[in-house]
C-alpha cells in the first residue's frame, strides 16, 4: 500500500505562545525559547496549577480583533463575543494567515474545512450574569453553549467564504493531526481538490486549568520547567494553547495556480489502544502500529525518517510509552533517529497539538533545522531513544510526527520535503 | 462502498429495525411530553427519548445516557475481526454542558471568579475532565470491542455519515477487516431545547404534524444510538455535498448527494420546514421519480449524528426483507450540507 503523494501543503497558518503567526512561531523554536509562565488571562494564583503556555494575550475584545484580523469579515461572530473565546479567536486568526500565504482566492473557496476542537463548554463569561443572579438561570436560558461542535468551522467558514464540507474532529489530543489526515484523504480519494485543515484549543481557563488541575495531570511545579518530556525528573505536562491551519491541495492544483508547495503529505495511520480510558498502552504497541501504518502508506522505511517530532507529554507514562513504541518501529535507528518533543516549549495544545506540531515538522523540512526539546537535561533510561534538547542542523527529506490522545487514540503524520 | 453485516440500535421505536419498521408500519410516531426532567417550562413540549434506561455500567461516570445506550448496542455486534484488524469510528452529536457536573463548581463563584479555586473548582470531580472528554466513547469501546485498528471520532450532526465514510475508506485500504462505527446525540437536554425552539428548528407545540404534511412547524427533538458492523462489500455508499451556507442546504445541494441511478425508496430528510420539504420532495422526485418516499426521523424524532447509521440500518432492512431493491437516505442537519446514503443489496449475514 503506498500513497500517491499527491497531497501537498501550500499556506501554513500558526497561532502559539510564542506569538501571533507563523514567523514568530518558527522564530520562537530556533531561539529554543520556552513559554510555560505564570498564568495571566485570568487570576490562577489559588489554583494548584498556576503556570501554563499562553498566547501572549489577556483577554481579546472588539479592539484586539480589529488589530489581529484586520479586514477579515467576522462580523457577527465578533460582534456577538464569540470570538473573545481565545481558541475561537485563535482558529480565526491561523487560518487567515494559512489563506494568504497559500495565495488563496475566489476559487478555493470550495475547499473542504477539516478542523479539530477542543472541549466545548459555555462561554465562560456568561456565567457572570448567572452567577450574579444567584444561579436562578439554572436551564441554561440566556447562555450561550457552544454546543455545537463545530463553531470554529463555521466562524472560519464565514470569515473565509468557504462552501465546501465540513468535518470535524473530537479525538482529544490526537484531533489536531487526523484533521490533518483526513483533509489528505479527502484529496486522495478526489472528494475535493482542497483542503483547509488543522486544530485550535485552548484550555487556559478556570474550568480548563481547574479540570485538568484535579486530574493531577500537569507537574506540580510552578516553574518554566514544569514539563521536562522524556526527562527523568518528569512530573507532568504543561497546558498550552494556539491553532494551527494548513491549506492542503492536490499538486496538480497547486502547480496550476502557481502555488509554492511547502511539504507533501506523504502517509498517516491511526490506531486505538484499547487499554484504559486513563492512561496509555504501557509497551506502546498500539502508538507503534500507527506509525508503522504511516510509513507504509507513504511506502518508505523507517531507516528513511530524518526527524521525529514526538508526542512527548512529560508524562510519567505517556514518555517511556513512547519510547518503546519507537524503538519497536525503529529499531537499532532508533539509536540514531533524532526525537523532540516541543511541549516543554510551548505546552501541550490539547487538540490543537497535532497541528501545531506539524507545522513545526514543515519548518523543519524547509530549514534542516530540527528544534530542540525545551528542559530536557537528563535522559529517563526508561526511554531508550535519542532526545535532541538543543535545535539541531541537519537535512531531513522525512518526519514523524506523533499525537497520542487521551483515551488511547494514536495518530501519526508524516510529511516529505517537496523538492 | 462497505456491507452492512451487523446493527444494532437504540431509538425512541425500538432497538432493531425490524420493530421500528413494525411499529411505523402500524401508524405510530414517537414523541411525548418530556419524561427525562421538568420540561414544562420550555418551548419544545413534545421530545422522542429512548425509552428506559441504558445498562448499569462501570464506566457510567464518563458517559452520557445516551452514551450509555450506545455502548449498549455495540456490545451487540459480533464481529470476526478483532485487535489492529479491527476500526473504529465514533460519531457524537456534540459536548454540552451539563449542569450536575458544574453546579458545585459555580455555585458560590464571585461574579469575576475571584478566588475561583476555593470557592467551587476545587470541589470539581477528579475526573470532570475525562468525563468530559469529547473521545470517552471511542476509548471505552475499544477497550469492550477490542478494536485497536484505525479509527477516529467526529462530531456535529452530520458526524454519523463522516465516520460511516472514513471507515469505509479504510476498509478499501485494506487497513482493517472489518469496522464498527457508532454514533450517538440527544437532543432532549435543557440547551438543546431552548437553542432549537429559538431558531425554530424544532416545533413548540404538542404532537406536531409531521413533515411533509401541511402545517408542518419543526422537528421533535429526539435521540438515538446505533451502531453498525460493516465489512468490505458493496451495499452501502454514503456522499456529502455543501453549500456554505448558514441554514439548511440548498435544493441544489441535496440533488448533488442524491446523484446515481433512480433508487426505489428515499428516507426524506425531514426537517419539518413546509417550504424546504417541498422543495426537497419535488427535487428528488424529478431525479427518483419512482421512489417511494418515507421519513424515519418524523417518526422517530430529530436524530442528529446518529441519523445516517439508523437510516443505513433500516433502508438495509428493507432491502433485505424486499421492499426495495435500493434506496436513499438524506440528512440536512448541518447548517449548509447535506448527506446522502445510498444503500443496495448487500452481503448475506452470517
């Protein structure tokens, strides 16, 4: 089984804690900077976990949107507050910026929008006015829920103009890359010639930090190295947020429109662990089949991957889970195969992980530069890989990258250098 | 395009399709005053719930009811391939907040969440968030199934044809055996209610004509779980078409996904909007102009996600039991698409 290789990636769009768009982005991960830091876009001081990867913005009104996405005809979302939800706001904002590098116009309008959301509760905001009522809005009458799913994809769909289908992906921590996958399929099965995808997700709130609080799953630690991923002295992760979009196309509509393609989607798998609701298969068997599954719809071997971008939580089992799921694919390379995890950099995005991730993969396909893995300092020997912790030079044609989601669901993408 | 091997349901007329076409056929339509909580004081007086309640389940502190119903069903299925060779797709009609797992939480909040921790997020389940989670079901069944192949979990309304799609396209490549795709929503919870009354999507009046019939004011909200067994094959095909638009889709968007050879039986969309079912009646009948016509969801309630694994399961009983050698069923759930599946003789069943 081989993909066809058709599948290319034209317009990058990227929302992070490093900042607002792509080049800082990228920016951020050269200067192998990390953004874990107290937490300010809201008062987190009595929280037990009280540091996390912010989006450099405190709260986003009228005049902030105007500033971020100007001339961009969101309308009523913006006038209505939705977009004052920061993954609303931050979807919005990566897929105008993936829309104009791709040189998108009138005509891409028919792409398909593959997206990924994160865990979709009320505006949180409008409990003020619950609560100042003493909670009689006990019916929820008078709140705005975000129960549909698929708010993002219709703020975008708006923003944008888009007519073609919608899908939408709640696979937890691995959304962000099978949205990803699924836009490729999409244009490998010729339901459509293009394809915006990519996840958004944000869980810097109280309900967010507080839920995952009392899940014990971040490190206690309020310090900028709260996740340390395959460090031996991993405590737990780091909640972060940001979107990334991807404009996919087929190549032969890239070519036509004159489009630079960036990278190729070259082959993806996913697989479930069927183990435990809580935590990961621990011999990574299943994490291993997704991978495997990866390289062989791309048709290549794992010898050739240059890169791995790594799930890599700082987790105490999500990382040596991994490792072994990585030597079991790759064997003695594994010896060799460099692996990075950038949640210590910049947190875990939740559902937007995997896209974001990627777009780190389409940086390192275009620069030959690997990022590092941020507070990695002492190698867990439980995970017997090799973890680069500085940026490193070196030319890649192939990456990996992982996204393992809570609940056993694993996705791999891998992403070709286009010539 | 896949076959249909196994399904098994969940619905406010029974849990097999053979006893919703039963009870159909006799004249009946689903729909009562609000059993599940007061709903007096809301605008949609008249719900279609599944009757009962789901199995006791040790894993009910992370599942909806409704959810619950859908692990139910699956654990019907009997499928031959097991482990990496087995898929998995899960559709969920959507996340939505539920007041039990928030009110310890918000009830002695500040208005500015001053202090939030102490005053109620503290007081959160350790599990809230996995309870929460928008993938519970996917990993839960793939621990009861023992499905560890390819998989993913979609949400929205239209979410039961995108994931009855993906796995079909996994199926033809070759990646798994076999598949097993289930999908679940309820519309009968507080939110739902009000957002649908306020739109006027659902009818805010007791025992509404259904639609296509003259005074036809909305849907009944309902809910469902169903999930199927599909294997390489031919019978079932599903396609989707959208318009971008912000309510339902256009004429011109159903005629797309209804494209292919005449069928002899359509399951209309039933949206119960007097205008946008007639126009839907008068377009399929230009393309299918000797199908008959039926609507499982004006007798079964406002499905959501699950509608096209319900829809897929009984047109493939009729198939079988002869009504038709083919047929269609349309979904327009989704703001601006709309879904189509197309179902045909399939493989006999084990």
């Amino acid at each position: 089984m081989s993909s066809a290789a058709k599948v290319v990636i034209t317009g990058v769009g990227v929302v992070s804690p490093f900042g607002f768009d792509r080049q800082s982005f990228e920016a951020g991960l050269r200067g192998h900077r990390s953004t874990v830091g107290p937490i300010r876009s809201f008062d987190a001081r009595t929280f037990p976990t009280r540091v996390a990867a912010e989006v450099p913005v405190r709260s986003i009104d009228a005049e902030w949107l105007s500033g971020h996405l100007p001339g961009a005809p969101v309308g009523a979302w913006a006038e209505q507050g939705w977009l004052r939800d920061r993954k609303l706001a931050f979807a919005c904002m990566a897929a105008a910026e993936a829309w104009r590098q791709a040189g998108c116009r009138v005509h891409e309008r028919e792409a398909a929008l593959s997206i990924a959301l994160g865990l979709e509760q009320a505006l949180l905001e409008d409990f003020a006015p619950a609560l100042e009522d003493g909670m009689r809005l006990a019916h929820g009458e008078g709140l705005r829920y975000r129960a549909p799913v698929d708010l993002a994809a219709r703020a975008i769909g708006d923003q944008l103009g888009l007519t073609g289908r919608v899908t939408v992906h709640t696979s937890a921590c691995a959304a962000g890359a099978l949205a990803v996958a699924q836009g490729a399929t999409l244009i490998e099965r010729g339901v459509t010639s293009i394809v915006l995808a990519g996840g958004a997700d944000s869980m810097v709130n109280p309900l967010g930090v507080g839920g995952m609080a009392r899940l014990q799953a971040p490190s206690p630690r309020a310090e900028r190295s709260a996740c340390r991923p395959f460090d031996a002295r991993r405590d737990g992760l780091a909640i972060g947020e940001g979107a990334a979009l991807f404009v996919l196309e087929h190549a032969e509509r890239a070519a036509s429109r004159g489009a630079t393609p960036l990278a190729r989607v070259r082959g993806w798998g996913s697989s479930q662990d069927g183990h435990a609701a809580t935590k990961p298969l621990p011999d990574g068997s299943a994490a291993a089949r997704a991978m495997r599954l990866a390289l062989e719809r791309a048709g290549r071997p794992p010898g050739a991957i240059g890169w791995l971008n790594a799930h890599g939580t700082g987790t105490p089992l999500n990382d040596p889970a991994e490792a072994r799921a990585i030597r079991s694919v790759f064997g003695s390379h594994a010896d060799d195969l460099p692996v990075s995890s950038l949640k210590g950099a910049i947190g875990h995005l939740m559902a937007a992980a995997g896209a974001v991730e990627l777009a780190a993969s389409v940086m390192a396909l275009r620069e030959d530069l690997l990022p590092g893995t941020a507070h990695h300092e002492e190698l867990d020997p439980e995970c017997p890989i090799r973890v680069i912790a500085e940026p490193t030079q070196a030319p890649v044609e192939l990456v990996l990258s992982n996204s393992f989601g809570f609940g056993g669901q694993n996705a791999s993408v891998l992403l070709e250098r286009c010539a | 395009m896949s076959a249909i091997l196994g399904a098994a349901l969940r619905t406010s007329l029974g849990n097999t399709a053979e006893q919703i076409l039963e009870r159909v056929a006799a004249g009946e339509r689903a729909g009562g005053p609000n059993p599940l909580f007061e709903g007096e004081t809301y605008a949609c007086p008249w719900v279609a719930p599944v009757p009962g309640e789901p199995s006791r389940s040790p894993h009910a502190r992370f599942l909806s009811r409704i959810a619950r119903f859908a692990m139910d069903a699956a654990a019907e299925l009997s499928p031959s391939a097991t482990g990496d060779r087995l898929g998995l797709y899960t559709a969920v009609g959507g996340l939505r907040a539920h007041w039990d797992a928030f009110m310890p939480a918000f009830e002695k909040q500040n208005a500015d969440l001053r202090g939030a921790w102490g005053k109620g997020f503290r007081l959160l389940h350790p599990f809230w968030m996995l309870q929460h989670l928008s993938n519970n079901s996917q990993a839960l069944l793939s621990m009861q199934l023992d499905a560890r192949g390819e998989g993913q979990c979609f949400g929205g309304a239209k979410a039961g044809a995108e994931a009855l799609q993906s796995a079909h396209w996994a199926l033809e490549a070759g990646v798994i055996d076999a598949a097993i795709v289930v999908a679940y929503d309820s519309f009968i919870e507080p939110e739902c209610l009000v957002e649908m009354a306020a739109r006027g999507a659902a009818a805010t009046v007791k025992d509404p004509p259904p639609a296509y019939t003259p005074g036809a004011c909305g849907v009944v909200p309902g809910e469902a779980a169903a999930a199927l067994l599909l294997v390489r094959g031919a019978g079932l095909a599903v396609r989707e078409a959208a318009d971008g638009g912000s309510g339902l889709p256009s004429v011109d968007t159903l005629l797309r996904v209804a494209e292919g050879p005449p069928v002899d039986l359509i399951d209309g969309a039933g949206v119960a909007q007097p205008d946008f079912d007639a126009a839907e009646r008068s377009a399929l009948a230009e393309r299918h102009p000797k199908a008959g016509w039926q609507c499982s969801q004006s007798a079964l309630g406002f499905m959501g996600a699950p509608t096209a694994l319900v829809q897929a399961a009984l047109l493939d009983a009729q198939i079988r039991g002869g009504a038709c050698a083919s047929a269609l069923g349309l979904s327009a759930a989704a703001p601006g698409l709309a879904a189509a599946l197309r179902v045909e003789a399939s493989q006999p069943r084990d």
